[in-house]
C-alpha cells in the first residue's frame, strides 16, 4: 500500500504527515511535529529565529533545519516503521524566501553522508555563512532600492518577477551579504532555499527550485519561468551559477539517498522537487481551481489563491509565485500574524480560551476602538519600525485589546488583496489560529465571507504530501489530475463552517474605511501612542 510523506519546515516547528492512498481508501496515517525552541535548544533560538545583532536581521541556523529533519526522520522510522518502508514518494514544504549559503565542500558533501553518524556534524564545515536571513529580516530596504533602480524600477521588477523589492525576499539578501562579505561570497559555491536545501539532503545532492519558491526571490522572470539576468546581475557577480535551477513543480528531484535508506531503512522512494509553505498550502487548503481564497494565521498571515498571472501596475502590496498546478498565485504577506496575537494575549496574561471569551464579549466593531499592532516592522503595509498603535482604545482594557488585535489583522488583510481582483465570498482558513473558532468568527464578519475551517491547520505540510502523490502518479504514467488526488483529504465534509452576520458584516464596511485612514496616517509618520 502506498504511503506519501509531506514535511513543512515553518518558522517555529517542523512537522510531518503521512498520508496512505490505497483505491478510494485516504486516510493521515501518522502526524507529528516538534518545534525548534523546545526540542534544540541549543541552537538558541526563540520562536524559532535569533533577533540581530543589527536592527532588523532575523536568522535561523540553517543546522538546525537539517538537524529537525533527521530526529523528525528517525522518530517516523521508529514509531511508523511499516508506513515508512512502503513509502512512495516524499515532498518538502518550507518557510519561503529563507537562503543557505553552502561552500564547495559543503555542496560535495551532500552525496558522501556517511550513515553510520548523524547528519549535523558532517555539516558543520559546509556553509559558507553559518546563518540563514528568513522571511522575518527587513534590514534590505537599501538593497531593495540598489536593484529596482539597476533593473529600471519597482515597477519593471515586478512586471517581470511578480514583485517589487522586498526586504525579506532572497534576491535583496544576497545582495547585502555579498556586499558586506565579499569574500564569503567567493567562497559560496551554491545558495539555497529551505525548501532545496531540505530537499538536497533527502536526495544527497543539489536541489532544483520550483517556480511558486523561486518567485519569492526577485529574480524569476515569470514568463519563462527561469532566472531573470537583469535580475541576478543587479544582486551579485556571478550569481546565476550558484542558484538551484527552476524546475517544473512536478518533477522529481531524485530518489531517497542511500543515507537515509541505510541508516533509516528508508525506501528509495521519489522525491519532488520542494516549494515554499504557501504555494504548498495552496493545494492543502484544495485551491486547485480559480475563484477560492484561503487564508493562513500561522507566524504570518498570508492570503493567497490562484490567480490569472498578471499583476495591475502601481501597487505596493502583494506577489505572483508559481503555483503548483502549473498556473500562478496571488499572496500578500503580513509579519505580524501570530507574533502580535501571542504578545496580546501575554500582555494581558490570558490563555487561548480567555482570548476567545474577550472575543465573545466584545461587539463587532469594538465601539470604534482601533489598533495597527505592529509587533515586528509590517511588511503589509511597509512599516520599518514596529509599535503598537491605539485610537480610541484604552490600554488597561484587556478584552477590547484583544478584539482589537484581530479586527486589525482582518481589516487590513480585507483591505489589502483587493488587487487580487477576486470577489471573496469563502474562505479556507489555515495555520495554528484557524483552531479558533472566535478567531474565524471576526474572519466571516470582516470580509463579509463564509469562512471554512479544514480538518488540518497545517495546510503546507498536507499540501506537501499530495504534492509528493500527485508528482509520484504523474510519474508512473497516471492522470495529471488535481482533484482527484486532493480528494478525500481536502473535502468540505472535513470542515467546520463559519458564516458571517449580515449585521456585523455592515458594520465592517465603514470601520474599514477608518481602519485605512488610521493606517495610512500611521505609515506616514504616526503620532499616536506607540508601546
Ligand atoms: P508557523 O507554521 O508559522 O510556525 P503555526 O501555523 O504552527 O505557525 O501556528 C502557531 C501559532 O498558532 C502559535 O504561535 C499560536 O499563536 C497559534 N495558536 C495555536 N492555538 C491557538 C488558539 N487556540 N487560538 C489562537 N491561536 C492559536
Ligand atoms: C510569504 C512569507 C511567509 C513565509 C513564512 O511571502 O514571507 O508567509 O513563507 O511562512
């Protein structure tokens, strides 16, 4: 019976599904997660990430990931072993925009793993920079503007790579580090992904990229689905040779290395090329088809589907990434997802069911009560400072914060992807928050739309295991058929549905509007109390 495993490696944790299909039988057959801060402490880092030393760098340790693969590999081979030897093929889903920079010695390494010692240590020589910039950094804004001005402006930038600079994307952080470490960079003979190099390790040799990861770097040229020259000339010397190529979504990056097979008794199941956590949610939240949005309240809040692939001129906000379907996706990104509701919720020292109660006995609307909660600089909008902000909102009053929070987060993702061009009226709701049903409730009333919860709240790490069937089927001369293979895993039947309150819904249009107003205001050099 065929077995498929999916892996996410989100900003805070790394999670594990496998999922059985055998006929019309689908089932999860084994489900598991460990997050960093608790199970390797001693990489240091705190929801997952180490702040600094200079304002706005956030980095992970890129042996950490690898580490995080090999005890989550270890823990399914022991715990699941029969599971773990019929599987098929294998997908990674990763935090986007994150790179590794491996040395010469380090990108050889990859294909003579000894499997008679754990993978860490036979890393430690192998990267060229011991840290890895994640989607978090904003400290680029510099280099962001160096290659739009080189490649003729934000706007031809975004024409061409679906984005305009953007401090956390890959392309931006190259540049600075090649700048600032000019030698290093010499000595770099290769510059990954999470999700390639996550995947270089499970096949032991050098990852391709697929277009949904590669778009979030600046550099992919949309139209061909290829490394934009313009672009990589603008970022650093000699950059195309040391990027993964850009593969179809589909293809299979290689069998599973002999490391694991040995050391693990794993199969030499097939491997798909890996990609970024959205465009793996896209198709765990089952948006295999235009028209549906899904939003996910994970360390960020993204809203994504699919989209017809071009992007209206003018706009700040926003992304194209390849999607997995072979088509492309619309995202906006905003930082300040479960960081600002986890620090409200700790200021006020609450747990989840006191939160949703203060929601519970708030009105919608919160009598006009306001916040922009910019716990960390906001990408959506472009906020470099963070500071909490509060209009007619009194601090000492814990359930009105609460609600205020996550109006703010709902109105401004509302307010923001109307580029998107698509006419919201359901929602699939995704990431840790979606477990909260008040949460979703504020969700339904602000956009105005039936908001469905899925069975999983980790829609990228399902995503990456169907990923895994669907590129295993195609490759075994079946039908390249989404719905089929999402069936059974992602079904209306397998959610709870949140439906909008017309009259809190009406209530929203006008807070909207005030909401925009105290944003832009805020954004243009806020005076109002900042904590
Ligand atoms: P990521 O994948 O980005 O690491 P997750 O999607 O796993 O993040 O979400 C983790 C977050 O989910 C936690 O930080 C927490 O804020 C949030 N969370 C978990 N349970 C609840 C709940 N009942 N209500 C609100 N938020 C929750
Ligand atoms: C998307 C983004 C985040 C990360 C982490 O552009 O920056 O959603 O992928 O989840």
């Amino acid at each position: 019976m065929p077995f498929y495993l999916g892996f996410d490696a989100s900003t805070q944790s790394l999670t594990a599904i496998l999922i059985e299909v055998d006929g019309g039988r689908r089932g999860v057959a084994a489900l598991d997660t460990f997050r960093y801060d608790e199970e390797l402490p001693q990489y240091g880092t705190r929801h997952g990430a180490i702040r600094g030393p200079e304002p706005g760098v956030v980095t992970s340790p890129p042996a950490m990931w690898a580490e995080a693969l090999e005890r989550m590999i270890a823990r399914l081979a022991r715990a699941h072993p029969r599971e773990v030897a019929g599987l098929a093929a294998v997908a990674i889903s990763a935090q986007q925009h994150g790179s590794v920079y491996l040395n010469a010695s380090g990108a050889a390494r990859l294909s003579t793993l000894d499997p008679r010692h754990p993978l860490a240590p036979q890393l430690e020589h192998a990267f060229a920079r011991p840290v890895a910039p994640i989607w978090m950094d904003s400290s680029t804004t510099a280099e962001c503007e160096a290659i739009a001005r080189a490649v003729g402006g934000h706007e031809i930038l975004a024409a061409r790579t679906g984005s305009r600079a953007f401090e956390r994307f890959t392309g931006p952080q190259i540049r600075k580090w090649a700048t600032e470490a000019p030698a290093a960079y010499a000595a770099t003979a290769r510059i990954d992904l999470v999700s390639s190099f996550l995947t270089s390790l499970l096949i032991g040799a050098p990852a391709p990229l697929d277009p949904g990861d590669a778009a979030g770097t600046n550099l992919m040229d949309l139209s061909t689905r290829g490394w934009w020259p313009e672009a990589a000339q603008a970022t650093a010397v000699d950059l195309a040779t040391r990027l993964p190529a850009v593969v179809d979504a589909r293809t299979i990056a290689g069998p599973v290395s002999s490391y694991w097979q040995r050391r693990y008794g794993l199969p030499p199941a097939r491997v798909v090329v890996g990609t970024g956590d959205n465009p793996s949610s896209l198709i765990g939240t089952g948006l295999v088809t235009e028209g549906h949005v899904a939003v996910s309240l994970g360390t960020s809040n993204t809203l994504f589907g699919l989209v017809a692939g071009t992007r209206p001129t003018g706009l700040r906000d926003g992304h194209i990434f390849g999607a997995p379907t072979g088509g492309f996706m619309g995202l906006t990104c905003f930082a300040n997802g479960s960081l600002a509701r986890d620090h409200v919720r700790d200021r006020y020292r609450l747990t989840w069911e006191g939160f949703s109660d203060a929601l519970r006995h708030t009105p919608p609307g919160n009598h006009d009560a306001l916040m922009l909660p910019w716990v960390v600089p906001e990408i959506t909008p472009h906020v470099a400072l963070a500071g909490v902000h509060r209009l007619n909102l009194d601090e000492r009053d814990a359930a009105a914060n609460v609600r205020a929070v996550v109006e703010a987060q709902m109105m401004t993702m509302a307010n923001h992807t109307d580029w998107m061009g698509v006419s919201i009226r359901e929602i699939s709701a995704t990431g840790g928050a979606s477990a909260n049903p008040e949460i979703l409730q504020v969700m339904a009333d602000v956009f105005g739309a039936t908001v469905s919860r899925l069975s999983t709240t980790n829609s990228a790490c399902l995503g990456a295991a169907l990923r895994a069937r669907h590129a295993d089927v195609v490759a075994t001369g079946g039908a390249d058929d989404w719905r089929s293979v999402i069936a059974g895993f992602v079904e209306p039947a397998g959610t709870v549905q949140v439906q909008p309150s017309p009259a809190a819904a009406a209530r929203y249009v006008d807070l909207r509007r005030r909401y925009t107003a105290f944003e832009d205001a805020c954004v243009s050099g806020c005076s109002a109390d900042a904590e």
